[in-house]
C-alpha cells in the first residue's frame, strides 16, 4: 500500500525567471489552476490522501492554495457568489493530510527527498515532481502502483526522448521483462549524448521502498553541484536492490520551461469545449490573414 506521496516544491524556478521572482513556478497557472494542482490531484485519483510537500523560503503560498481561507469564504457567502465558494471549497478540501517540510538550502532533489525521511518512516511512498504533468486515462502513478504491487521494489517512470533532450534528465539502461517493464540496470544523471545507454528518461514519477533514505545520505554532490536522486537510485541497484522503469499510458507535459508551459496550456485549452472554439478561430484567422 502506498499511503504517502512526497512532493518537492523547494527549487528556485530559474529557467521561469523573471515571473519566478515572486510566483513559484508550481503555482503558474494551466488554464485556471495551478500546475501543482493537476499532479495533486494525480496523486488523490491514485488513492493517496497524504501529501508532503517539500518547500523553501517564499514558496509558502503554495501550501496557502490547499488551506482553509475563512475569510473568503465568508466574504464569498455573504455576496451569494454560491458558484465560486463551490470552487474554492473543492480546492480547499482536496488534500486531506497536508505535511510540509522546510529544505533551508536547496541543495538538489536528492537532499529534498532525503528531508522526507521522517514523515514517511518505514514504508513505501511515492515521489512525484512538479513540472512533470501527466494526461492519461488511468492516472501515471495509478498505472505505476498497479506493478508496483506486482514486482515490489521501487519504479521509476520513463519515456522515450529526442536525442537532443538526453542531457536533460536521468536516462536509464535495463532488459525488458514484459511489456512496458524494464529492469533496470543503471542509471545516469542528464548523460552527454556519447555516454547516454538509451533514449529512455526518467520522468518526474517514482515510487520507493524506504531504503532510499540510506542511499541519499550516503551519495555526494555531483551533476550542477547537488545531491542527484539519480545517484541514490544507481548506488541501491549496485547493491543489488530491485529497480523497474515503467513505459507509463498518457502524455506527458514538462512545465518547468517557456516552450513546455506553452505547450501544456494549449494541449488543455483544446480540451475544453468553451476555449477549444477560441483556439480554432485563433488558428484560422491567423492561417488566412
Ligand atoms: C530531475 C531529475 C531527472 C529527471 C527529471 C524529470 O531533473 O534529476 O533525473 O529525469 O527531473 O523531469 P531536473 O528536471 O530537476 O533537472
């Protein structure tokens, strides 16, 4: 059972500056919520209902979002504005055990997720990161539970990339063993297309027995100076624990970028009836003028 996700919101936002001054990027908005809500609410329809967020300095806002406000509630009621209070009711209720932990120095997600150790304790739990956004019938980190139960260990989520997208991510080696499931062999952190052993990237989903913990104390600093999650995961399969990649159902979105961000909110736009017709007109008039 995986009772527990870990949700680290710490990092700076640096490739989103200069909005990212003042807004933490997880809470730029897709449509009309915020990034964070959608993998929020991945991790509810994968039946988890505790959530831990793992924050730094000024990003305390994004805990605000899922609190109760009071004060606008009562303000919304007063003015009868019954559809709205709706609205912000459904957000405010939405996680029912919020946790968050404070990372003073954001030192890499190695360090972010180690900052977890003591509210997950010994079980296994979910990591899920903020700019991954994942559109799929059954949501990513259900389909991953699913073989999660299956095979035990720990599974990381992966995708096939462009070439020229290997050196942004954790890219992994292994063996098929059925359709969809690799087990995996090693893993490098954002590898140089020479060294890269595959196309196959880890995408910003993991599910790990809590063994992890002593990895991520025992790894150094590597990669752009930080504490990599990736080396943790390489060291634990040198000591012969069982890691799958999972080749997940859906689409997968990386919001953390200008061309990313934009392709999201088109993708989302065109799911909606009302913005879909004002993408269409848009596209025309621009295709015949
Ligand atoms: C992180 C991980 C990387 C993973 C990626 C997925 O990198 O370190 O292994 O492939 O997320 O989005 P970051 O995007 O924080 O540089």
């Amino acid at each position: 059972m995986i009772r527990k996700a870990v949700l680290p919101v710490a990092g700076l936002g640096t490739r989103m500056l200069p909005v990212t001054k003042v807004v933490p990027k997880e809470l730029l908005n897709i449509i009309d919520r915020p990034t964070i809500e959608y993998v929020v609410d991945e991790v509810i329809a994968s039946g988890i209902d505790t959530l831990i967020f793992i924050i730094s300095q000024g990003k305390e806002k994004i805990l605000e979002y899922f609190n109760l406000d009071l004060g606008l509630r009562t303000f919304l009621k007063e003015r009868k504005k019954l559809d709205l209070l709706k609205k912000v009711e459904e957000v405010e209720n939405k996680v029912k055990n919020l946790i968050s932990v404070i990372q003073k120095i954001p030192e890499g997600l190695g360090q972010a997720v180690l900052m977890a150790e003591k509210v997950v304790g010994n079980e296994p739990f979910a990591v899920l990161l903020g700019d991954d956004l994942v559109d799929a019938k059954e949501p990513c980190l259900k389909q991953m539970i699913h073989f999660h139960l299956k095979y035990g260990g720990n599974i990381v989520a992966v995708e096939e990339v462009p070439l020229e997208d290997i050196s942004k991510y954790g890219i992994i080696e292994g063996e098929k063993i059925e359709e969809r499931i690799i087990k995996v062999k090693n893993v490098v952190e954002k590898p140089s297309l020479e060294e890269a052993p595959s196309n196959l990237a880890i995408i910003g989903r993991y599910i790990f027995q809590p063994v992890i913990f002593e990895y991520l104390k025992r790894i150094k600093k590597s990669v752009g100076g930080e504490y990599q999650l990736t080396d943790a995961i390489q060291l634990m399969i040198e000591e012969g624990h069982e890691v799958y990649a999972y080749l997940f159902e859906g689409k997968r979105f990386d919001t953390g970028n200008k061309k990313g961000f934009f392709r999201t909110v088109l993708h989302y736009a065109q799911k909606d009836e009302e913005l879909k017709e004002i993408l269409q007109e848009f596209c025309q008039l621009n295709v015949f003028s």
